[in-house]
C-alpha cells in the first residue's frame, strides 16, 4: 500500500481502505430540527426519507443519552408516542442511530 505523509498526517490511496461491512439496521431513532426525536423503521429514496411503524419519544428516561436508549431498547422511563408514518427532507436531518433491534422488537 502507498503511502504519503505530509505534516505527520499519513494518506494512503482510496481503493487500499476496504469499505466497511457494517450494515444500518432498519429501525433508526432518527433526530430531526427543533429537538424531534423518533424511532422507526427507516426508508429513504432520493432526499425524501419516512419512518414507518413510528413513535414519538417524548421521554429519554435514560441515564446515559440517547444511545443508552438505542442499545437497551424502550426503559421504565420512556415514553413513546405512536405515531403514523413520519415524512422528512433528509436537510431536516440531524443525525441517525442505529438501534439494537433485537431490543426494539
């Protein structure tokens, strides 16, 4: 593999890094502009994304954030709000978070 290295900072060539296996699971908790924050099963097609079977989550009721809540799946202190399906522009997109689905099932 080639390697470059200008200012201590190493560069190698595009097609030496191997693309990443990780596959994003198809229930996201998804948060939107001005603080929405939802979960559900996510489709995109263009800059037009949905969360089908959604909710609302209006508590964290975590300890931890929002990843506690994506990895250990609804707590004593969630609370979500069903919802029908939620449409989006993917620029009101702040981020997206895979979830343990075995968890979210």
């Amino acid at each position: 593999m080639k390697k470059i290295t200008n200012d201590r900072v190493v560069y190698v060539e595009k097609k030496a890094i191997k693309k990443s296996s990780m596959v994003s699971t198809k229930k996201q908790i998804v948060i939107l502009n001005r603080g929405w924050v939802v979960v559900g099963d996510y489709s995109e097609k263009g800059d037009d994304c949905s969360l089908e079977n959604a909710s609302v989550i209006r508590r964290w009721g975590t300890e931890k954030g929002l990843g506690e809540l994506a990895m250990n799946g609804v707590l004593v202190d969630t609370i979500l709000d069903p919802c029908p399906t939620v449409r989006f522009s993917k620029m009101t997109m702040v981020a997206r978070m895979d979830v343990n689905e075995s968890k979210w099932s």
